[in-house]
C-alpha cells in the first residue's frame, strides 16, 4: 500500500495498474484507499478472477512447473531456489516462453 501511495504522488497523467486478484491487492486497507489513489489519477483494473491468458506470470510460472522443473528440484526450499536462480536470468535466451 506504501508503495501505490508513493507512486501516485509521482504521476503526472492518468494511469492505470493492472492487478491480479490476490487477496492483499482485495484487502481492506486497499479499497480504503481507492479514493485518494483516484483523486490522483491511479485507477485500480482487476483481472477476471481467473485468467492465466492475461496474467504473465501465470504463463511464466506454468512453463517452470511444466516444463522446466523436475521433482528434484522440490526436493527442499533451497534446491527450488537454487534451480529458479538458475532459470530466471535465462528465460529469453536458453528458456523461451511465448506469451501470445
């Protein structure tokens, strides 16, 4: 919520974030602050509840879980981390993922 304050502060034009429906972007604290973000020109756009096609870290995620991780890799936290260290920085170039 601090970070949407500080950056409607800085808009110089209507603008309009586009969010996913994640209960923190939903919570009270949020919709209590609609108002002020609108007055500044920061419009709120939720996602249809269920929408991976628009969501790109959905198409993201589903092309790590599917394809790029093995059962290995969920052995524990850090051989997930390790493995989406190693994957991250290369999707684009070793890992491709079409978004169409």
């Amino acid at each position: 919520m601090a970070a949407l304050d500080e950056y409607s502060q800085a808009l110089s034009g209507p603008t309009v974030l586009v969010l996913d429906n994640a209960s923190v972007h939903r919570a009270a604290c949020v919709q209590a602050r609609h108002g002020v973000w609108a007055a500044r020109g920061l419009r709120l756009q939720f996602l249809p509840a269920y929408c991976p096609e628009l969501n790109l870290i959905e198409i993201l995620w589903h092309r790590c879980k599917h394809y790029w991780l093995t059962p290995d890799d969920y052995r524990t936290e850090q051989t997930l981390r390790d493995k989406l260290d190693y994957l991250m920085p290369r999707v684009g170039t070793e890992y491709t993922v079409t978004f169409s």
